[in-house]
C-alpha cells in the first residue's frame, strides 16, 4: 500500500512499511550522474578538441609559439572555418614522438 505526500514536482511515495520510493527527482539527478560519468569517460579518452590558447596553456608556452608549431607541422591541427582545433590525444602523440632532443 502506497500514499502519495507532497506535490507533483517533489513527489516521493512511501510504502506502508516507511522505505522510500526513488522520487522522480532522484531518478533525473541519476541520470545527470550518468551524463557526467560518459564526458568524463570521453575526456579521459582524448578526444576532446583544444583550441590554440588551451594548447598554449597545457604547454606553458605562448600562442604564437604554439602557431609556429603548428605551421611547422609539428603539432597536427584542424581548421574549422577560420577557428585552428587540436586534438589533446594526437597533440600528445606529438609531443612523445618529439622526444627531448638534449
């Protein structure tokens, strides 16, 4: 036997023995939790898009060093319209296959 308490937008129903039912706002922050679990998961695997000053950043270097890397075609990037994108998985390719040099 179940009574409903409460209003529609916070509806929890509970049993005749007192457990609470999942209320639907439970069930939506569930699912939120899942959304936010897969972009982690994504994120985790590389395949996010940097732009020139997140490459900038990541490196510790200035914008315009990381243009010239790009222009030298050591950092592979892709042109979306006029925007430059670089994927962090083949940017860090790149840098591993760079090496030291010293």
């Amino acid at each position: 036997m179940e009574r409903d308490f409460g209003s529609e937008a916070h509806s929890s129903k509970v049993n005749a023995s007192g457990n609470e039912i999942v209320s639907r706002e439970n069930a939506e922050t569930g699912l939120l939790a899942d959304v936010a679990n897969s972009t982690l998961e994504t994120l985790d695997q590389g395949d996010i898009l940097l732009d020139v000053s997140q490459v900038a950043d990541y490196l510790r270097v200035s914008r315009s060093s990381v243009y010239k890397l790009i222009e030298r075609r050591q950092i592979p990037a892709i042109k979306i319209g006029r925007l430059l994108r670089i994927r962090k998985r083949e940017l860090d390719k790149a840098l591993y296959g760079m090496g030291n040099g010293i």
